[in-house]
C-alpha cells in the first residue's frame, strides 16, 4: 500500500477508503493502483511512501552445523 498526506484544510470523507473521515495533515494507505488518483489532486494530497517502496526485511539464513 502506498501513503499519502491529506493537506486540505477542512476534514473530508473520502468514500473509497470505506467512507473514512480524513483529518488536515493525516497520512492514509491507499491501494498502490490508486496512489496517482491522489497525488494528482496538488492542492489536496501530497506523496508520503509510493508504490512498491514498503521497505520489506529478508529473513536472514540459519547456520547449520555439520
């Protein structure tokens, strides 16, 4: 899931995230397939973590003693 910052200046509802109130300077998770639908509105969201940039941790492998 991509983040985005809502940077309006009064609450909003927003009906694709389940009808979910969204406060002046909240970060949300949006569906990475809809993160352009958002930030392409300037003057109310701002990119915070886009697409595919979750950082992800690889299990480290176990030693083995022979």
């Amino acid at each position: 899931m991509a983040r985005v910052r809502f940077i309006g200046s009064e609450p909003v509802t927003v009906p694709e995230l389940g009808g979910r109130e969204v406060q002046p300077d909240q970060v949300v998770e949006v569906p990475d397939d809809r993160f352009e639908g958002y930030v392409c509105q300037t003057t109310k969201w701002q990119p915070v973590e886009e697409p595919g940039a979750a950082k992800k941790t690889a299990a480290k492998p176990q030693k083995t003693e022979a």
